[in-house]
C-alpha cells in the first residue's frame, strides 16, 4: 500500500513546486510572468495535498507533531535512499528545498533528525 499513493512522487513534485515558488519570491522569475490563475491554481493545489490528502493543518506544524514528524520521517528515508544509490542530485535537492523552507536537515553517524531554523 505505500506505493499505491504514489506519495514519494506527489512530495517530489510538491518540492519542486515550492522551488519554483522560492525562485519567484527570490525574484529570479518574475512574477508578473505569474497570472492571478496561476496562483489561484497553486494555493488549491496546496490546499488539496497538504490538508486534504496528506492530512495536515496549520496548527499541526511543529517538530514534534505526529504528522508533520511522520512526513518528515519519510522525506529522510527518501533522502537516505537517494544517498545509498548514489543519485546525490536528489539527496541535495531534497536538502536544498527543506532548508528553503525553513526546515535543516542534520546528518549524524547514527541518524538524520530535522529541526525548523
């Protein structure tokens, strides 16, 4: 059943949205390039993933929460799993969109653990 979802996919495609996302706030797209439709688009996309597929609400962002702990847990497999077979473009990618979230990944010799900046 992991695999029935597709989740690892629609997480990998979420983060590059937020890439794209980071590169309009960080103005190296512009965004009057961005209509009002486009954006519209973007937010429902959001909403339908982050709230209504994979469960999470505002209020539940925080280290220690169960969902968001459990979604981070599974990006850090992903991640592992991109480190053990050598694919360093998407072990650094995963890397570089959490910390444009806000969110670092700390590499230890026994563990990955993830902490908010």
């Amino acid at each position: 059943m992991d695999d029935d979802f597709n989740t690892p996919r629609s997480l990998a495609r979420l983060f590059e949205l937020v890439s794209i996302i980071n590169s309009i706030k960080d103005n190296k797209i512009d965004q009057n390039q961005v209509s009002k439709i486009v954006w519209e688009k973007i937010s429902s996309v959001f909403h339908t993933f982050i709230i209504d597929i994979f469960g999470l609400k505002e209020d539940d962002f925080s280290s220690d929460s169960g969902p968001v702990d459990g979604l981070m847990q599974l990006i850090i497999e992903l991640r592992q799993n991109a480190r053990e077979n050598k694919d360093w473009p998407m072990s650094d990618k995963i890397r570089h969109v959490l910390n444009d979230l806000n969110i670092v990944i700390k590499d230890g010799k026994d563990q990955t653990s993830w902490t908010y900046k």
